[in-house]
C-alpha cells in the first residue's frame, strides 16, 4: 500500500498484538512508524523491545505515557516524578524523541482546577531538563473536558500551551489528537500558535463516534466511521509546519476483539483513504 511513509500505528489500537506480533505484521504492511505503550514495553523488556524495533528497521515515533502530575500529597508526588524520570528513559533507549503526557486529574475531593495546573507546571520545571538530557521532548496532551476531573484537568490546547510557554520548546510541547481537540473551534489557530513555536512534538488520529460506551475511555472511533474530518485537520497541522509521523491511537472494544493483523490493515488502509 503507497502513501504510508508518514503513517504511525500506535500500539494501543492493536494491543491484542503482541511486540513480536505486532512488528511482524508492520514488516508484512511495509509500516515503518509506530508509537508504544509503556507497560507492555516494560512487560518484554525494554532493552528486548529497542532490539526487536531496531532489528525490525521500525523506528518508535512516541512513548505512552507520562504525566499524572496532579497530586498533593509529597509522597505521591515524589513518586510520579520517579516515574515520569523512568518514562523519559525508556523512551531515550527505544529511540524516540517524543514522551506523551495526560497530565492527570484532580486529586480526590479538590475542586481546584486552577491549582491542579499549576502544580503540573511545577513538575514540568523539574522534569523539562531532565528530558532535555536526554534527548527527548515532553508532549502534553489535552484530553476532551469529559476526563478533567478523573484523568486530565488540561482540557485544550489553549491550556496546553499556556504551560508548555512557560518551558523552551526543545522541553514541552504538544499532543494534538483530532479526538480530543475537534469540537473546540479555537483548536486551529491555537495549532497555528503551536506550529510557530515548534511545539508540536506529535499528531494524533482518532475518530468520533456515538454513543459513547459505558465508561467513555474506549470510544474513539475507526477511522471514516464518525464525525470527524481528518484531511481538513491534517491539514491545519501541516499549514502550521507540522511534517512528522501521523499515529493513529484507538482505544476500543470492538477492534480489539478482532484479529489483530486485519485491524492493523484496516487501519492503514482507513488513513490513506481519509487523510490523504
């Protein structure tokens, strides 16, 4: 299949793949990018997975995830900053340059939005130069309003910006997933602003579809079967001097019930169709 060389399958959307599996199936699809998940890296080994990626010729475009920086309590807090050191590691040895973060949601019984951000902030002040050390950049990822409270108090990119500004841009920037960011009718000139500063680190593809299931995290939708125009988002992103790897990230019940090689395909097959 022609028209791929930009095409990023992120392991999520086939996770009932294995590595092995799922880089024997990039090789029969002649896919050269793909994005991976942190716990089932962990679960092979990460030294063992940068070997089957390099030996494969794949080049690894993101690592999921970081973030949850939310918490009060400094115990909690010292322990995700471990982690999100970790994070930054593991992507360093798999050969990305680009660690996604969901930044998490309120801690439980705060309302507090406001003070949710900025302790994210703090912790981006810690970890920005820790990344740049190693090589790699810190992508925040604005997640839909309906995770705030539980998941992801940055909601838009506007937001997102607004604390990747506060760091150089070779340390934070952004995620831009359609998912999360196409009912927000500001989202294209806040990529413009994204774009000038080189703070898009990743783009992501993942459509809209209702009803959302019971539970709402495993509801982004195939590619071409919702609401979402995924050629006019590209090109808003290009327009604003994004040309790196495009990955497609589902999370959902029903592809991964599938075979995992056919959801794969498909998936190729739907980002040529609608993106290009």
């Amino acid at each position: 299949m022609t028209g791929l060389e930009r095409f990023s399958i992120n392991q999520m959307t086939v996770r009932q793949l294995t590595l092995p599996e799922l880089v024997g199936v990039c090789g029969q699809l002649d896919v050269g990018l793909v994005g991976l998940w942190r716990e089932p890296v962990q679960e092979y080994g990460v030294e063992a997975t940068a070997k089957l990626v390099r030996d494969a010729g794949l080049t690894v475009t993101t690592l999921c995830r970081g973030g949850f920086l939310t918490a009060t309590d400094p115990a909690e807090r010292a322990r995700a900053l471990a982690d999100n050191r970790r994070a930054v590691d593991e992507a360093a040895t798999l050969g990305t340059d680009v660690l996604v973060l969901v930044s998490g949601g309120l801690p439980a019984g705060s309302k507090d939005l406001h003070g949710a951000r900025e302790r994210i902030a703090d912790a981006l002040a810690e970890l920005g130069p820790y990344a740049e050390r190693h090589g790699v950049k810190l992508a925040i990822e604005p997640l839909h309003p309906m995770y705030a409270a539980d998941r992801c108090v940055v909601s838009t990119l506007t937001q997102a910006l607004d604390l990747a500004e506060r760091f150089p841009a070779h340390q934070v920037g952004v995620t831009v997933d359609t998912y999360h960011i196409w009912w927000d009718d500001r989202a294209p000139e806040q990529i413009a602003r994204a774009g000038a500063q080189g703070r898009i680190h990743t783009f992501q593809l993942a459509d809209w579809t209702t009803p959302l299931p019971e539970g709402v995290l495993n509801g982004r939708g195939q590619i071409g079967d919702g609401s979402i125009d995924m050629r006019a988002w590209q090109s808003c992103v290009e327009a604003a001097g994004y040309t790196g790897p495009i990955e497609v990230e589902l999370f959902n019940d029903g592809l991964w019930a599938r075979d995992g090689r056919e959801v794969l395909a498909e998936t190729a097959e739907r980002f040529v169709r609608h993106t290009l």
